[in-house]
C-alpha cells in the first residue's frame, strides 16, 4: 500500500519526513499553533506521569542572543577552533522560522527507571515532529556538539538536564526527497521460541 498524501490519519504517519532546516523558509508556526504543536507533543507514553521532558522556545528576536552563546560556549571548550567552525557554529541557531529545543528532564528521585524516561523524551519529540507534519510545516531534529555541550545545556537549564535536541520549524524552501527506509525484512521477525536463538 502507498501513501502519497496526508488526507488520513496512516497517510499522515507514513509520508512524515524531516526537512534540512538550513532550507527552511516563512513562514513558520505561530505561537497559537506552536502551543497545540507542544501539547500534542506532550501526549506521549510517560510511565509514573513524570513528563521527564521540557519544551524551550526560542523566540525570533532571541536568535541572535542565542546564537552568540552558543559561539561564546564552542570557543570557551575549543580555543583552538577555525573560522569557518565559528561561522558554521554562528549560523546554526539562526535556522529556520521556528526552534523549539527538547530537553530531557529527569526525575532521578523516582522509581521509574531513567531508560524509559529518556525513552519518553524521544517519543515527545517525535510527537512535536508528527504535530509539526500534521499542520504542514516541516522539523528538522537536530544534535551536534551544542547539545552534547554543558554550557549550551545551561543556557536552557542545569543538570542532570539533557539537551534531547534543536527542532527547527518551517516551509520547506524546496521539495522533501524520501530517503531509503529500513528494509522490513531485516527489521521484523517474528519470534518462535527459546529453541529459536531469540529470533
């Protein structure tokens, strides 16, 4: 079965596919539609009700202030680096209409296991990326060193706080190619036992 548009729900799920935010053009979501794109975010498994994940929007006008934190924070850590790391570094906050970063926000006190938090924080992004898809825009989850970086982390929040990713919001500024998907056959099997090796 194919699905070449988004008038049902399964056609919805099946044609989703990130966009490079670096193409990403107006307009992006506004902020009533940002606020439903979060909550539905937010209806995700979550076992013990702990929401162990936050939601940061940076503002348009706030671009600029974040990108030069993020500049500040990658010459405190890599003194060293070129011009062309500082300007890739300059330019990475600045894409696309909207941004949204995901932090993964723990609760270390709780019996809930922190793997199956983390495993929440992932479905809510992947939640935020279906809502995005859902009203026509496009999102481009993203990690890279700003958010393996502790003092980009602190710009958002503190430890034992995770950046979990960047998700810039938009038009696609050119069409969305389909990338090779999993090979299904290699992917699902169907198990038959212990005597079956796990398989």
């Amino acid at each position: 079965m194919t699905f070449n548009d988004r008038s049902t729900p399964l056609s919805l799920l099946a044609t989703r596919r990130s966009g490079k935010a670096r193409d990403m053009i107006a307009p992006g979501p506004d902020a009533g539609e940002l606020d439903q794109i979060l909550q539905i975010a937010a209806r995700t498994p979550d076992h013990g009700k702990l929401a162990p994940w936050r939601f940061v929007i940076v503002p348009t006008d706030q671009r600029d202030s974040l990108a030069a934190a993020i500049v500040d924070a990658y010459r405190a850590e890599k003194p060293g680096a070129g011009r062309l790391e500082i300007e890739a570094m300059d330019q990475f906050a600045r894409q696309a209409p909207a941004l949204v970063v995901v932090l993964a926000s723990p609760k270390v006190e709780s019996h809930i296991p922190l793997w199956e938090q983390e495993l929440s924080v992932g479905a809510a992004t992947m939640n935020l990326e279906h809502a995005v898809h859902a009203m026509g825009y496009a999102a481009c989850w993203l990690t890279g060193w700003a958010a393996f970086s502790d003092r980009v982390r602190d710009l958002f929040g503190a430890a034992p706080e995770r950046i979990a990713g960047f998700v810039f919001i938009g038009t696609p500024g050119k069409p969305l190619e389909e990338r090779p998907r999993p090979d299904m056959a290699k992917t699902v099997s169907i198990w038959a036992g212990p005597a079956a090796g796990g398989n």
